[in-house]
C-alpha cells in the first residue's frame, strides 16, 4: 500500500467512525450500478444515502473527473479530506468533511437531493446484500 493508499485508508476509518457517532451505518468501497466505486456509502435510520468521496491529495483531486457521476446514487455527497488539505480546490456545492484515523467533522453540509424510489430501493438493496455478504465472509472466511 503506497503513502495515498494508507492516508485514504486512515480517513475512510474516521469517517466510518463518524457516522457511527451519528446513529448512521457505512460501508467502504461499494460498486455502484454505473461500476463506478464509492469510497463510503452511508445509510441513516430515515433511508438516506450519503457518499463520501475521499480524496488524499491535489493530484488526485485533479485527476479525479469522475465524481459527479456517483450524484445519482445518493442524496447527500461529501468530498472528505485530511487536514492541510487545499479546500478552495473543492466545489463549493458539495459537502466537506475533514478527517483523520479516529473520526471527521463537517465543514459544510451538502446540498440534499432525493433519489427517487426505484434508485433508493435498488440502492437499499444493494447496501444491504453487500453488508450480509461481508458478514458473512468475516463469519466465515474461504478455506
């Protein structure tokens, strides 16, 4: 794992973290149905979706042209990033978190937009047969 690869890692267990602290479940990593992956997907008791996209540098932040296309699969969207981070890069009509290992904290809230039903049971779907499976491995592991 290079130095992005950890940095990443460490953010997605604070902001993991932080949802936790806020009644929410999350989720690392879930593929979305344009194949597209999302760093975190976050589900609360009233069925609202929240990803948060991670991002570790400039470069790939620069890099990165991919970012609205996971709009349609939430109804909130965050960009979270470590301290130090250069924030004014980041649209000012997305979310922002700042993060470390141990949790994050909002800086701005995102715009919500609702999904419509068929996206959000799809979604709910897809949210709940990752996390069974997951269970499953880590109850089970392959021999």
């Amino acid at each position: 794992m290079n130095e992005e690869e950890r940095l990443a890692h460490q953010l997605a267990l604070g902001i993991v973290r932080a949802f936790a602290e806020r009644g929410e479940t999350a989720l690392t990593e879930v593929t979305l149905a344009n194949g597209r992956r999302a760093d975190v997907l976050a589900l609360d008791a009233a069925g609202r979706l929240t990803i948060v996209e991670i991002k570790s540098s400039r470069a790939d932040f620069r890099s990165d042209r991919k970012w609205r296309e996971y709009l349609e699969f939430c109804d909130a969207f965050y960009f979270a990033v470590a301290e130090g981070f250069p924030v004014k890069l980041l649209p000012d009509d997305t979310g922002l978190m700042i993060a470390d290992r141990w949790s994050a904290h909002v800086v701005r809230e995102p715009l919500l937009e609702p999904l419509s039903a068929p996206r959000r049971k799809a979604m709910l779907i897809r949210f709940g047969m990752l996390a069974g499976d997951r269970l499953r491995l880590h109850v089970d592991p392959p021999i």
